[in-house]
C-alpha cells in the first residue's frame, strides 16, 4: 500500500481494508523512498500499519556498505521498523549474480541478529541456497514471505520454527502444492499477505490487489483447513504480534 498507484486513493483503500476487518497490515519497503512514503502513512494510521525495510536480492549489484549504514541506522532511530525484508535470493532471471545476491542476503541477516529484528524472505528459484544459508546465520524470528516452495521444504522451515505466509496464490486452481502446504502447516505459524498489487486472489483475480482482499485468503485457508474462520483471524493476529516481539 506504500506503491504510488495507491497515493490518490490512499483514504479509500485503508476504509477498505478497515471495512474488512484488516486492522493490521505491513508496509514492505526497499528503497529510501518506499520508506519516506510508508512513514507518512504510519504517522496518519498508527495503529494499522507497520513498516518492513530491506534491500531486495535484484538490487544487490546497487547497494554497498554505505546503504546497509543507512539502513542498520535508521532501524536503530526508528522503532515503526518491526522487520528487516524483503530480504533473501532470487534466480528466476539468467545471468543473476548469486554470490553478490548472496552476500547481501548474509550482510542482512547479520544486521537483523545485531539489532534484534526478525527477517521477512523472499525466495524465487533458489530454495536450497535460501535454506542453507538462513540455517546457518539467522538467529531471530523468520518469515517466508508469499511462500509457494514444496512441501518438504515448509517442514524443513517449520523444523527451525520459521513463519509461513501465504499470499492469494493459494486461492489459485493451479497452486495444489500450495495448498497442500497450507493444510500442513501448524496454525501457530501461519500468516497472510497481499503482495499487492500483485497476486490478487480469487475472486478478483487478474484485478489490481488491494490490502483488503487478504480477507478472501483468510476466509480460503479457513475453508481449506476446516476452521471458524474468527478463530483463524485471531490466531493469525497472534502469530504476527508474536513474530515481530522476535
């Protein structure tokens, strides 16, 4: 919701989300100006929105130590900053560079254990390396953001006592693994997103995603889990309050 194709409306897509009993969301941040526009929007809505910064895994041939001082300072000054994220890897395109990739991902992970935040994470094309290295460095509370991997690989997460969110992919006809994914996955570790404006769910798929919509992928999961839908909600809520307290 911090995306400019929101700014004008911005009013009319919070009573949105307010109207569906969205009273919480996470402003995603990767960039200074992402960050400067979801400031603005949590100093008018305190207490609906929080913010996530982290420098994404494409841009990592952009950014250098004087972007990650910028950013372990500002989530020092800012307590609004509850996670660092999207952080993490992503192959899908060729010529990729996965060990600069690498190395930021790392460089952020140890950030977040030296500030005492947790990480959201992005992973495309890149499960193993994503594993292996957040094995291996993380220390505080994970969250594998619009999660869409194998199953095996959910456990794996599960085992470390990661957080899984799923996006309204899982509402896809095609996205069977998904949704096998969420019908195994423990109810104390389950969280929802957007990732507006894309991965709009069913029913509006193909629609520009809004924050309100994250209501038809909880209103899904509670079907496909076979769970009162209100105690889904409150326990999704848990989960991300527990989460950000890492």
């Amino acid at each position: 919701m911090n995306d400019e194709i929101y700014s004008d409306n911005f009013q009319f897509y919070h009573n949105n989300s307010l109207e569906a009993s969205v009273l919480l969301s996470n402003l995603i941040c990767l960039n200074e100006k992402d960050y400067l526009r979801s400031k603005q929007i949590k100093n008018q809505y305190r207490n609906n929105y929080d913010i996530s910064f982290g420098y994404f895994p494409a841009d990592c041939e952009d950014i250098d130590n004087k972007d990650l001082d910028y950013l372990a300072n500002l989530v020092k000054q800012d307590d609004d900053i509850v996670l660092i994220g999207e952080i993490g890897l992503d192959y899908h395109y060729d010529g990729v560079n996965k060990e600069k990739q690498q190395q930021l991902f790392i460089e952020q992970i140890e950030m977040a254990n030296q500030l005492n935040k947790p990480i959201m994470i992005h992973s495309r094309d890149a499960s193993n390396d994503t594993y292996e290295i957040l094995k291996a460095h993380a220390k505080g509370n994970v969250v594998l953001h619009c999660y869409s991997q194998s199953l095996e690989m959910m456990m794996k997460y599960l085992d470390l006592g990661y957080y899984i969110s799923f996006s309204g992919v899982v509402t896809f006809s095609s996205a069977k693994t998904t949704k096998q994914c969420a019908i195994n996955c423990p109810l104390d570790r389950i969280l929802i997103e957007t990732d507006a404006p894309y991965l709009t769910p069913v029913p509006f798929r193909g629609k520009q995603n809004e924050t309100s919509y994250v209501s038809y992928v909880g209103k899904y999961l509670a079907q496909l889990k076979e769970i009162d839908e209100v105690l889904l909600q409150q326990q999704i809520y848990n989960n991300y309050i527990r989460m950000k307290e890492n």
